[in-house]
C-alpha cells in the first residue's frame, strides 16, 4: 500500500513538474506580463520541485558526480561573494532566491531526464509552441505591418517580437535570435531520433524553417554561429543517417546560400564585432582591478563608446561577453569554477553519447558557449530566456545517468 501512495505522489509530481517546464520553456512567448509568467512558474515549477526535493532528500546532489560538485562549489561561491563582497549590488537575500529557484530548476530538469519519453513530449510540445509563434511574428511582420524585405531595411529593423497585443516580445534581437535558436536545436534532435513519416518530415520541415528564418532576420551574428556549433555538435554525437544527411544537406545549403547572398555576407564581415573590440580591450585594462575577487556579484561594467565612433555617446553595461562579465563580477575562482563546470558537463555529454538526452544536452551545451563568446550579460538572475539557453542543458546533463562500468571478473 505504502509503495502504491508513494508511486501515486511521484507520479503526481512529475505530472506537475512537466506542466511547469513546459511554461517555463515556451510561456514567454504566449504571456505579455512578466508578472503572470512568474506567477506561474512559481505554482507550476518550483513549488512541485521544492515537494520533490524535500521527499526525495536532494538525491541528485548524492549522486557522486564532478559537474554536481561543481555546481555547487560555484552556487556557493556566487552566493558569498553576493553577501560579503562590498561592492555586489543588492542584498544577500536577493542571492539567495537566486540561487535557490535555479537550483530547483535544474533539480526538476534533472529529474524529468529521468523519464525520457515524458520529457520529449514536453520539449516537443515547447517546439511546436515555438514554431508556431515564429512563423506567427513573420506573417504579422511582413504580411500584416509589411515591412520591407530589403535588406538594408532588415538589418537596420531586426525582428524581435511579433508585434501584436504584446505577445512573443523577447525585448532585444540578440535574445530572440538565442531563444528561438535552442529551439530550432531541439527540432533536429526530435528529427533524428524520432521515426519519421512522409507527414511528420513535412510538417518538421515547415516549423525548422519559421525557425531558422527568424532567427536569420534577427541579425544575431552570434546566434547564427552559436546554432551552427550547436547543430553540428549534436548531429555529430548522434552519428546515424539522418544526422549524417543533415549534415550534407546542410552544408549544400550553406555553400548555395553563400552565394546567393555574398555581397550581404560581405557587409557583415565588414561591421566586424560592432564595436566588442572596443569594450574588451577597455576590461583587459582594467583587469588589475578585479582579475582576483571581482567587482562584486550584479555589478555593471560600464563603458562609454569614444566620440567619433559610429557607436559615440551611448553607454554600455556589460563587457557583451558572458566569460568577461562573469570574470568581472566574480573574480578568477568564479570564472575558474564556471569553466570547469561547462567541461565536466561537456566531458559527461561525450562519456554518455550513447544516451539521446545526452546527445541533446550536449549539442544545446556547445550552442551556449560558443554565445557566451559574444553574448548573454548573466546566467545568475531571474528567470529569463537565458535560463533556456544555458540552464536546461545544465540540468539535462546533470540528470542523464553515466553508464554502469562493467562488474570486475576478479
């Protein structure tokens, strides 16, 4: 009886828990209040996740595994630096909810991986969220508002909402170009893992081309290359033949592309980083000031572009590098333990190649860091987009099980 109940909460729990990823992962896009979309977090996800941490006794933390132990050597050390460092913004408090709702999150992401089937139809019911709200924003763009097609037009106006009634507002091109990016990542792996029918392909291939187009009119160099990485990545650790045509099919593209649009391609290379060259070499001259403690956990780094510049008289508040940020905020042992933690996860995702949620873990992992180079300005605040490019691949590692090593003979 007592297994029964027991059998009956878990699966409870999971219930509950799927219908709060699923919000956390595609609500942004059908919410058009910040508010709400906390509100619902808050009952849908980390409640349940809270229950399941208190029945199941942090079991994931016991499971013996670097990258835990990295993660929670890091969790700490942004959590004493927040308190104790006097130049940190905001209080202790504030860190503390931080850390501990991103904690649950990766426990109730973690936990999901152990039900892999429930965990696919959550992402793919995410996907077709997704999917359905890119192709939505490009029909209200250019078929309702009728933007040009022009391309000076759509480098100087890059798409980042839909632009009706507040919905699928992701507030900055770069962010829209990341978000829909990881979903375009997690199209392919249901593409090379599931069994495909003639009407399934089609309708696949319809959603990856919202998709990609999207994020192609959102200019976002750094998404562009973060989701070929990523791609890449993922089908090489899948290695059957719908990855391996995916590749050659992709790459036809790309040649046939570039040659469509060279002179586009062209003038991208020659806007070159867009003024990072700038803002990194102003953090390498600071370094003395912060390279072992940090400036403090939250801390802005400030820079104002010269006169002169196509860029003269705005300021900046973050060095447009996830790694540089990070290093500034957190000093040398914060960036240290952050990088460790991105291999070891790496390092897993490779040891469990064989397991598909790995392979998806994996390819997502290499996306967010190949963005990091360039983008995202913090991974340790409230949920955000960012949560969906580098913390669900955090907590799809985290939960995938390394494969037993065989018993000795001895």
């Amino acid at each position: 009886m007592f297994n029964k109940s027991n059998e009956r909460i878990d699966s409870l729990l999971l219930g509950w828990l799927s219908i709060g990823l699923f919000f956390q992962l595609a609500g942004i896009l059908f919410n058009n209040d910040g508010s709400r979309y906390a509100t619902q977090l808050y009952l849908l996800l980390f409640v349940p996740a809270l229950l399941l941490v208190l029945k199941e006794r942090i079991a994931l933390v016991r499971s013996h595994q670097w990258a835990a132990y990295l993660f929670v050597a890091l969790a700490a050390w942004v959590l004493l630096v927040g308190g104790a460092h006097p130049g940190s913004e905001k209080t202790v408090w504030h860190w503390f909810k931080v850390v501990g709702l991103l904690c649950l999150y990766l426990y109730a992401v973690a936990w999901l991986t152990r039900q892999p089937q429930r965990f696919a139809w959550v992402l793919g019911a995410a996907v077709v969220v997704a999917a359905a709200f890119a192709w939505l924003s490009l029909y209200y763009q250019f078929g309702v508002l009728e933007r040009s097609l022009d391309y000076d037009v759509l480098r100087q106006q890059r798409i980042e909402k839909m632009g009706w009634n507040g919905l699928a507002d992701l507030q900055h091109p770069i962010i829209a170009g990341l978000y829909y990016s990881v979903f375009a990542i997690l199209l392919t792996w249901l593409f090379v893992h599931w069994r495909m029918t003639t009407g399934r392909a089609i309708l696949l291939a319809l959603a990856m081309l919202g998709l990609i187009v999207y994020v192609l009119f959102t200019f976002s160099r750094g998404a562009w290359i973060a989701l070929g990485a990523g791609g890449v990545a993922l089908l090489l650790l899948t290695a059957n033949r719908k990855a391996f045509s995916l590749l050659v099919v992709g790459g036809i593209l790309l040649v046939a592309g570039a040659y469509l649009f060279w002179p586009e391609i062209q003038l991208e290379r020659a806007r070159g980083v867009t003024g990072r060259e700038l803002i990194w070499a102003a953090w390498f001259e600071r370094l003395d000031s912060f390279w072992l403690w940090g400036a403090g956990a939250g801390v802005d780094f400030i820079f104002t572009f010269p006169q002169g510049h196509y860029l003269g008289g705005g300021d900046f508040f973050h060095s447009h590098s996830l790694y540089l940020q990070f290093w500034y905020q957190y000093g040398v042992l914060g960036i240290g333990l952050f990088i460790a933690l991105m291999l070891s996860l790496l390092w897993k995702a490779w040891l469990c190649r064989e397991q598909p949620l790995a392979r998806l873990g994996g390819g997502l992992l290499v996306f967010a860091m190949v963005a990091m180079v360039s983008d995202i300005y913090a991974i340790f605040h409230r949920p955000s987009p960012y949560w969906v490019v580098l913390w669900l691949p955090v907590g799809i590692l985290l939960g995938v099980q390394r494969p037993k090593r065989p018993a000795s003979n001895d």
